[in-house]
C-alpha cells in the first residue's frame, strides 16, 4: 500500500516532470490537493427532523416533477447531539416497484468516512450526513427533471483534500440507493476512508476519483445490469476493487500516480472485458479467475516491471470462455498480473 507524506508527495510530483506525456493526469488526488479553507460559523440549532419525500404514483407529494422546487437539504434540516455534532438526514422514496428511471448520482467529498451501499426497504436514495461544528456544511440536492442526486460535503459542492488525518474529526457520509432503479455513479473523494458496497445495485457507468483515501470497491452480487464503464482516477491512495467479474464489466480505464491499485475480476463473467491502464510512480494488482483468457499484446514500460505470472487460462468444461484484455502504459510502476487461486 502507498502512504505518504505531503514532503515525499511533493518529491514524487517533481519527478513526474520527467515523465511521458501520458503520465499528466487529470486526478483529483492531485488537482485539489491543497491546505483546508477555513470553515464558516453554522446557522443557529434547529429541531431534530428527518426529511422525506413519499413519491407514490399519482404523484400527491408536495414536490411533484412538474414544480422547480428541488429537494435539499442544508443546515436547515441539521439536528445536533450533545458533543455538537450535526446530522443531515434526507431521503425520498420510490414511486412504486415499477419505478426503474435511471438515477444519475454526483458524490463530493472531501475528508471523512464515506460508504455507499443498497437500500433497504423502497426508498429511492437514503442520505445521512455526520460533521462536526467548524467544517463547512453539507448540501444534497434532487432534481426531478433531470433526475439526478448531487451530494457535497460542502454547500459549494468543492473538495478539499488534505494529507493527514482521513476521518477528519468524525465526519460521515453514508448513501444508501435503491437495487432495481439503473444508477450512473459519479464518486469524488479526498482524504477519506471510503467504501462502496455496490453488489445488487444496477450500475450502468460508475466513475471513482480519489486522492490521499484507503478506498474500495466491492460487487459482492451480480450487478442486474452490464457495467459499460468503470473509470478510475487514484492518486496517491490506495485503492481496491473485488467482484469485477459480478459487475459484468465491459471497459475499465485506470489512471494511477503514487497510487497502489488492486483489481480483482472475480465473480460471475458473462461477457469479455477491457481494461486500459496507465500506471506512474505506483502499482497495479491484476487478480484474474482460472477460467478467464488474458490477452496482453501491447504493454510498455519505462523504468517500470511487467510481470505476467497468470499463466493459460484453465476454463470450466462446457462453461464459455471469457477474455480480459489488458493495455498498459507503466513508467516507474509496476504491472502485475495472477490467477485467483479460487472465487
């Protein structure tokens, strides 16, 4: 795993200048890497409330698709606990089991604890937000016309991020969204120790973007749906993720600096797949089932090590035969490929 220190961080940075062109990524672990602003004084305390939205068919709530009147949530609707720590509650239900418009979701988040997870019960999403006083405050915001869920850990919707300690004093974040409805995931995350348990959910396109986070990813159930695409964007992080094989993905693109990335294609494959990668200053972990053909034809790397031990490929008689293949680019990285010893 990668750790390190905003003086190593900024070595690592310098020696990039050297590197191939390929190598100048758009990451946010290091376009939003910077010192934390300073935060602003919080509203007054308010009651204790949760706030909901009960969509049924007919379509009776008090913020009906045809209004432009989006759901938020801000200070207004914080409740606090006794050591002033604020929690933000909001959540909005389905319209019924035949909803399944798809559900674009946008996550910003800068320092903290963040998970993601599927809903319980027959709610469309189910957001709690914990943070303490002195950090900016929260904003989760629905549109029902464009049908969209953007959710910051500040009302500006920016991220900072800052080397140092992930938990950030205690703050949380914990989404919850419904399994049946097609998801577009869109997660950005600092200095946060992040979990997605997305197993069951139907992710049609998920984006991941982190920065200084010990996160991961995990499709622990078959996603009801194909994963067109899966991109990701590690910088100076570590990072996991297990069960591609159940997210049914088709295309994975990788961009990786300072970062140690552990991809993990277990689980029930039903089509081939593509995964693209470009590594700098760091690692990237390919763990592929026993039954899957892995097709390299064109790697490079400069200053770097490819080291593909996965071997032929050992298929299930009469099951189909899968293939992963990969293209990469490592400079002063490490490309490492191996077969699952068993799902």
């Amino acid at each position: 795993m990668i750790r390190l220190t905003r003086t190593t961080f900024a070595a690592l940075i310098a020696t990039a200048g050297v590197l191939p062109h390929w190598t100048q990524l758009p990451l946010v672990g290091l376009g939003l890497l910077g010192a934390q602003q300073p935060a602003k004084a919080h509203a007054a305390a308010v009651d204790s409330q949760r706030v909901m939205d009960k969509d049924d068919d007919s379509d009776n709530d008090s913020d009906n698709d045809s209004d432009n009147d989006h759901d938020k949530a801000t200070d207004d609707h914080a409740s606090h606990s006794g050591n002033g720590q604020r929690t933000v509650d909001v959540a909005r239900m389905l319209r019924g089991a035949s909803d399944t418009t798809p559900l674009r979701v946008h996550v910003a988040y800068g320092a903290g604890s963040l998970s993601v997870l599927p809903a319980d019960g027959q709610w469309l999403y189910n957001v709690r937000l914990n943070y303490l006083p002195g950090h900016e405050s929260p904003s989760i915001a629905y549109d029902p016309n464009s049908r969209s869920l953007n959710v910051s850990g500040s009302k500006k919707g920016d991220v900072d991020i800052q080397l140092g300690d992930h938990h950030s004093g205690g703050d949380e974040l914990r989404l919850a969204l419904a399994r049946k409805v097609p998801l577009d995931l869109d997660l950005t995350f600092g200095a946060a120790d992040a979990n997605a348990q997305l197993g069951g959910l139907s992710v049609r396109r998920l984006t991941i973007q982190t920065g200084a986070a010990d996160a991961s990813v995990n499709f622990n159930a078959p996603n009801p749906v194909p994963l067109e695409q899966l991109d990701l964007k590690v910088g100076a992080a570590s990072f996991a993720a297990k069960g591609l094989g159940n997210a049914h993905v088709q295309r994975v693109n990788v961009q990786g600096i300072a970062s140690d990335v552990d991809l993990d294609f277990g689980g029930h494959w039903t089509s081939d797949a593509t995964l693209d990668l470009q590594a700098a200053l760091g690692a990237v972990h390919i763990h592929v089932p026993q039954g899957v053909v892995v097709d390299a034809p064109n790697n490079k790397t400069v200053i770097g090590s490819w080291d593909n031990s996965a071997g032929p490929a050992v298929p299930t008689p009469g099951s189909p035969v899968y293939h992963l293949r990969i293209m990469s680019k490592a400079a002063l990285g490490e490309v490492e490929i191996n077969r699952k010893v068993s799902e």
